[in-house]
C-alpha cells in the first residue's frame, strides 16, 4: 500500500529542489501512484498547503532549529514542511500522527540520523502551542507589512501593494481569503441543459450546490465532489468548469446570435464557449492562441459541449492582419501575473516579482493595441485579466484611451454582482465577493468624424 505522505514528500521535493511548478510536480507523482480519492486528495492538500504556507513555516523552522539553515539537507527541509504544515494548519489530523508519520519521513529517505532532531522540533512546537507561544504569534515584527507576510505566508512586495490599494484590515482579510481551498464553479450550458436539472441530478447524487446571484449559469459546488469527469452530465456536455468571475467577463462582452466574435487570447477556452452558448452557437468565433496545445484542449472542450460556431485560429494575435475591421465584438481575456487567483495557482505569489509585472504590462498595452485593431466602427472590445495588479488593468486601460481618442468605456448596462467603478471598469476582490480576483472593462469604437 502506498504512502500518501511520500508521494506528497517526492511532488514537494520537486518543488523544493528544481523549483519545478507545484501543479506540474503534483500531477506526476499522482500519475504514477495507485491511491485512493481520499489519499490523493490529502497529497493534493499537503503539497499545495505547504507550497502556500512555505514562508510562515519557514520562519518556524528557523526560529526553533538547533541546526542553521545552511547546514541542513535539502531534503530535512521539505519533510518538516510538511510535518509542520499538518500541525499548523490541519486540524483533523491528531498531532501525534503528524510527528510520528513525518518522523517515518525522515527514516525512509536517508535521514535516519536526523530523526531525533525531526521528532524534536515537532514536539517542541506541540509544546509551544500548546501554552499559546506559537512563534508565528508572539514575536514581535519590525511592521504591519512583515506580521502579514510571514503570518499569512506572502512576498513583503505583494503586501504592501495591497495595503496601498486597500488598507492594512482588508489586506489580512485577502490574504486568508488566499490561502483558502480553492471552490468550483460550474457554468450550464443552456442549449444542453437547465440549472434546475443540474441541481437535480446533483442533489440525486448527494452533491450539494448553490446559485450565484446575477449569473444566471453559474453553480457553486458545496464540499468533495470525487473526480469531475464522473459527475452528473460530464460527457453530455451540460456544464463545464469555469468560476463565477470568468463567467461575468462574457456577460459584459454581451455577445449576439449571428455576430462575428473574436477571442484574441482563447486558450483553454471557458470565455469561448461561454460566449458560444449566449450566442446559441450561431454566428462565428475566432479562438486565437499562439500555444496549439492549449487550443487543442480548447477543441475538446467545445467537443464536449457540442460547440460548431467556434473556429480554432493558432497564431500570435499581434499578428493577425486578416482580422481587422472584422469583429462585431473582441474579447481580449490577456496574459497575466494570475495575481487574483493566487488559492488557485499554490506557488504564484512567490514566482513573480514587480519587475516582470512591468514586463507583463507592456505586453498587455501590445496586445490590447492589436486587438483594437479587430473591431468594426461601433463595435465593443472587453479587456480582461485574473490579476489584481494596477499596472496589469487600469494603467493598461488609462494608456490606450490617452492614445486612441476613438475609443471610450462603455459602462456596464447589467446586473452585476460586483459594483462598477466611477470610470466603468469591474474590479473583483476576492475576500468581498466571493469569487477569483479579476479585472474587466468594457471599451467602445466611436466611429471617427
């Protein structure tokens, strides 16, 4: 029988070791294993936890070794992670286990000699939280921003651009909104299906769900479901994955039955076929990605969900001279630092840094330059991002207006869940609405005097 903590033990090595991706390392060793759901999906906790956690945990190693950092094996490293991440922050797994089961750790991957220390340290740090002298709790910080980040586990860098934008308390509110699992949101597909009959099939099923207000497909699955291809209406195509503020991103485009759509950046396609099904899958869809693996996930899905109004079209979308003037309507969903889905995305916040958000922005202006290009006079372009970052979203929108005097926000006409700014863009947090972080505005073509 396997363990599931050596599994998580080889994914977070990988991470630790090679500075491999944390969903990449953690869907290899998941191939190649043989566990059950239940197992897989505490490897999938504890690789993913301990990659969020990894600089509070970190700080605790460190205040608490005998032995300084420098003259620890890399691999003592990653087993007190995930020794110490199940104490810190599992509470259904009985310290006693978490001691003796990372100690076994130690013991199985030639540490044998360190065990003790590892037993040490853990039972050292039962003993402090025990009398309420948790490291992470009782020091005293050289600031706000530092308690916050390492309390919370993020870069000083993304704390403090976050305190400039919306205070200290919210800050802390985001930043455990955060490190929360991860929901799933369903969308319906409504040429297949209904939500009512959704709800139905699911609830026959005992998987319980709720309704988003203000998106009419959207549901929210409430607790595990077990592997998403086995639910309820999978491979019939009645729904697909994508969450609440990717779904609101369509709406605001408001594609028609009939319209000639551009997706300058599709991949994997949740925006395309969305706007598909609002369209009833009549008119035509330009999904443009410069990755052909990435549009070929794009095809199965629109397979799937039983799509023939979308046309598959790889390529760079700064190059693409055969769409100007073309489109009724551009969706411009662009690349990004993914600062808005960071419980998503485990290693994320530790990846970037402000000098390649700069980078990311110029490539967000370019884009965005191009695939204005794509527009009919009068027709619309909604811009888009699942960051959170000014330089990303409102420096990328205030840059092109200063520059094309042709083009102007058209603020929302719908209902939205999320209150519009003075200028007209919809910015979502996500500690106040409950959904991935995003940023979308809505920009029309005035025909020219």
């Amino acid at each position: 029988m396997q363990n599931p903590r050596q599994i998580a033990f080889l994914a977070l090595r990988e991470v630790h070791r090679r500075g491999a991706f944390a969903d990449a390392a953690l869907d290899r060793t998941l191939r190649n294993s043989q566990l059950n759901d239940l197992d897989r999906r505490l490897v999938t906790e504890l690789v993913y936890g301990s990659v969020r956690r990894m600089r509070s945990i970190d700080f605790i190693i460190d205040k608490l070794a005998t032995k300084k950092s420098s003259q620890q094996p890399p691999d003592l490293r990653t087993i007190l992670h995930l020794g110490l991440y199940q104490l810190q922050y599992l509470n259904h797994i009985p310290p006693s286990a978490a001691v003796n089961t990372t100690v076994q750790l130690a013991k199985e991957n030639k540490l044998s000699g360190l065990s003790s220390f590892v037993n040490g340290l853990l039972r050292q740090y039962i003993r402090l939280t025990e009398t309420d002298l948790n490291p992470l709790t009782v020091t005293n910080y050289k600031s706000s921003v530092e308690r916050l980040g390492i309390l919370h586990s993020f870069p000083d860098w993304l704390v403090e651009l976050w305190n400039e934008q919306i205070g200290e308390t919210e800050t802390e509110q985001l930043c455990e909104w955060f490190n929360q699992s991860p929901t799933i949101h369903l969308r319906i597909n409504p040429l297949k299906s209904s939500i009512a009959q959704i709800e139905t099939a699911f609830q026959a099923h005992n998987i319980s769900t709720s309704r988003i207000p203000h998106l009419p497909q959207a549901l929210r699955l409430n607790g595990s479901t077990g592997a998403i291809q086995n639910l309820p209406g999978y491979g019939e195509g009645w729904w697909t994955i994508q969450d609440s503020s990717a779904q609101l991103v369509t709406h605001l485009l408001d594609p028609q039955p009939g319209e000639t759509i551009i997706d300058a950046c599709a991949a994997p396609g949740g925006k395309t076929t969305h706007s598909a099904e609002l369209m009833q899958d009549t008119g035509t869809i330009y999904a443009c990605d410069k990755t052909a693996s990435r549009l070929k996930k794009l095809a199965e899905n629109a397979d799937r969900l039983q799509m023939k109004s979308i046309k598959i079209h790889t390529g760079d979308s700064r190059h693409f001279p055969e769409f100007i003037n073309l489109a009724d309507r551009v969706l411009l969903d662009a690349p990004c630092s993914g600062l808005g889905t960071l419980h998503r995305r485990a290693d994320a916040r530790w990846r970037h840094t402000p000098e390649n958000i700069q980078q990311q922005s110029q490539l967000q202006s370019e884009l965005l330059a191009n695939a204005a290009t794509f527009v009919k006079s009068g027709g619309v372009l909604v811009y888009a991002t699942c960051t959170i970052h000014p330089l990303e979203n409102e420096q990328v929108v205030r840059s092109f207006l200063d520059t094309n005097p042709h083009w102007q926000i058209e603020p929302p006409t719908i209902d939205l869940p999320v209150q519009p700014s003075p200028e007209g863009w919809v910015k979502v947090w996500p500690h106040k609405h409950q959904m991935d972080g995003f940023f979308m505005v809505r920009l029309k073509r005035f025909k020219k005097d």
